[in-house]
C-alpha cells in the first residue's frame, strides 16, 4: 500500500524521466504495441478485480476462513 501511495505522489519531472527511459530502452517502434499491451493486462487485471468482488457480494460467507 506504502509503494502504491508512492507511485502516487511522483510528479511530472519523475513521470518525464521515466517516459524518456521507456523511449530509449524499447525504441519509437515498440511503444504502440507495449502501450496496447499494457492496456490489455490492466483491463484484465480490473475484470479479474471484478469479477472476485461480485463473487464475494454474491456469497460471503465462503470467504471467511
């Protein structure tokens, strides 16, 4: 939760080198299919995040141990 609330808290300077990075390591030609890439784990990543909380809403009592 501490490194997500720090992920949080970077600013534009910080988000600039990081851009600058990804551009030098993976070239102006990958950075569309890592862009789509990355949308792609993170919309399942949500689903997935989803689907768990509609499986709780649904029956808690098996989530308690």
């Amino acid at each position: 939760m501490i490194a997500m609330l720090n992920l949080m808290s970077f600013g534009w300077g910080e988000w600039v080198v990081v851009a600058l990075l990804v551009l030098l390591l993976f070239g102006p030609k990958r950075l569309p299919e890592l862009a789509r890439s990355l949308g792609r784990s993170l919309r399942q990543f949500q689903h997935g995040l989803q689907d768990l909380k509609d499986e709780i809403k649904k029956d808690p009592d098996t989530s308690k141990h």
